[in-house]
C-alpha cells in the first residue's frame, strides 16, 4: 500500500504542477498580440497538457489501487468527499482542454482577468483534498 501510496502523490505532483501552470498560459496567451506569440503559447499548452494528463491519468490509477486494496476505506466520509473533489478536478482538466482548444482555434471568450480567477481553483481543490487526506475529519 505504501508504494502505490508514493507513486499516488508522485502523479499528483505532476498534475497539480500542470493545473496551476496552464490555466496561467491562458492568461499570457490571452495577452500576446502577435502571430508568433500566440503560436507559440499554442505548443506550450499542448505539450503542458499532455504531461499533466499523464500525471492525472496515473494520479487517478494509483489512486484507484488503493482503493481496491483496502475497500474498507469507502466507508469513511472524508474519502467520499475526497473522491467528488478529485472528480469535480478531472471536470476543471477537461474545461482546461475546452479553453486550449478555443484559444488555439482563434474563439477565446474570456478576459486575462478571468483566467486569473480560472487559476486559483485547483489550488482551492488542492487545499481540500490535502485537508481531508491527512487530517481524515
């Protein structure tokens, strides 16, 4: 349990690294005037992304290990909670998709200062989820 534990937290890190980093892309994209700017922060979400849904993709596997190794733990509220963050998290990795998308594609509806609000949830989920995985309430 202690290995897919390390391993958990190891893609967590990954994925956490990602959500705080693009959503701030977004608002350096959303300010880039030019061409060449613009196509460049078009590759460094693209490239960004895929890592982190990598990390999230493996964050959730090692995630779902130890719930399959000690089942017992779904009985507990906090883990149940944990688990609707975690998965109102792969919905805010999913918005981050639909807005790399839009900005690539020219249809960006939003402000900077709208991305700059965007950034701070994961930290709010993270918040969260740290709280309910270490202190169990």
């Amino acid at each position: 349990m202690l290995w897919l534990k390390a391993f958990h937290v190891v893609f967590v890190v990954t994925w956490f690294a990602g959500l705080f980093y693009l959503p701030r892309l977004f608002v350096y994209h959303t300010a880039a005037a030019d061409a060449v700017g613009r196509e460049r922060f078009v590759v460094m979400e693209r490239r960004l992304f895929a890592l982190m849904t990598l990390g999230g993709a493996l964050a959730v596997a090692f995630g779902i290990s130890m719930v399959a190794a000690a089942p017992a733990y779904l009985g507990f509220l906090w883990l149940r909670v944990k688990l609707a963050l975690v998965a109102a998290l792969v919905v805010y990795h999913l918005w981050c998709y639909k807005l790399l998308s839009d900005l690539r594609d020219g249809r960006n509806r939003h402000s900077q200062r709208w991305f700059r609000v965007f950034n701070e949830v994961p930290g709010l989920l993270l918040l969260a989820i740290v709280i309910l995985a270490v202190v169990k309430p």
